[in-house]
C-alpha cells in the first residue's frame, strides 16, 4: 500500500514558528536536499541555534506577529 500524499500546508504559527505539513521537501540555496517529510517547524524569530529549524528560542525573546523576521539574518 502507497503512502498518501499530501499537498504542503504552510502555517505561520501565533508568536511562534513557521510549520510546514504534509508532504514536503526542505532545500538549500544551492537546491540541495536537507531533509525531506511530513512536518517541519521553521525559526522565523533568527535566535534559534538550530537554524532552520525552530529550537524554542522564540519563547525567550517575546516573539509576536509583526515582529516576525521578513528575511534571513
């Protein structure tokens, strides 16, 4: 039996980070494969020590919509 396939669903999470779900596949600059899954948690505060992925960092420097990174540091 195949595994069900899913569209990626982008979610901005309240004072939080970015959560992609469903089937997706994560990408450097260079367009090579970092990871590939069903569900990832991006940092969008730039404090994570983990970068992309979200370590929690948010929850230490207030994180509220509107003061969500626009780009990368």
């Amino acid at each position: 039996m195949e595994d069900k396939i899913s569209k990626p669903l982008i979610t901005l999470l309240k004072d939080g980070p970015i959560r992609i779900s469903g089937s997706y596949v994560l990408s450097d600059e260079n367009n090579q494969e970092l990871e590939k899954g069903q569900e990832v948690y991006l940092c969008r505060c730039g404090k994570s020590n983990k970068k992309p992925y979200c370590d929690g960092s948010h929850k230490s420097v207030q994180l509220t919509e509107g003061s969500a990174k626009e780009s990368c540091e």
